[in-house]
C-alpha cells in the first residue's frame, strides 16, 4: 500500500500544486480586482500546497520507512506514533482547507462565463 501511495502521489501532487497555483495567480491577477474572494481562495491555496508538501515529505522521509522496517520486521524497528497523530492532524487540516475552498469554488464547478486561453492538460 505505501508503494501505491508513494508512487503516483507525489509524482501527481508535485506537478499539479504547483500548476494550479499558476493558474490560479493568473486569475487572481486579471480578475482579483473586481472579485474580492479570489485573493484569499489563492492564499488559502497557497497554505495548503505548503502544507501538503511538507506533509508528503514527511511520510515519505519519516513514518512510511518506519512502517516498512516494521512490516519487515527489522531490529529496532518501531512505529512513531506522535508522528502518525500528526498525519492524522495534518490530514484533518487538508480537509479542512479543501472545504474552505468549496464555497469559493462553487463546489469546485468553474462559473459558465470561466474561460482558460492558456490551459494546456499536461
Ligand atoms: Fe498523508
């Protein structure tokens, strides 16, 4: 399961954050002014891509080695459980900032007159 996680996980989240922060800094700069709630959408964004980032290294570097060497049952081997509370936290504030992102973003649905001249799908 960590092989599943850590494959396409970061792959897809370390080109796509970064991605969409792009865009969305380009619509924050064309329209933000007459749309007061793009700017704090973008800096809501911006802390969670943060977030994410440092969360994912923080699996990978830290908590999926430990649950390996236990799987394998390796001397010493033994589960860091502050650090897996704090995934768990940290999973809780993603959810969090996703949800804070839903009114914004009516429910993640682009507005019928939402238009993306340089939108390239990589
Ligand atoms: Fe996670």
């Amino acid at each position: 399961m960590i092989d599943h996680i850590v494959s396409p996980h970061p792959s897809c989240l370390c080109r796509e954050l970064p991605r969409l922060e792009d865009l969305l800094i380009q619509v924050v700069e064309a329209h933000g002014d007459g749309h007061s709630w793009l700017a704090p959408t973008l800096e809501v964004f911006q802390t969670l891509k943060l977030d994410l980032s440092t969360h994912m290294v923080s699996e990978e570097e830290r908590i999926f080695p430990s649950i390996r060497a236990l799987k394998e049952e390796a001397s010493g081997a033994f589960l860091d459980e502050n650090g897996v509370d704090k995934m768990i936290r940290e999973h809780d504030d993603s959810r969090v900032a996703l949800d804070r992102l839903r009114e914004p973003t009516n429910d993640y649905v682009p507005s019928q007159r939402a238009h993306a001249p340089n939108f390239v799908r990589p």
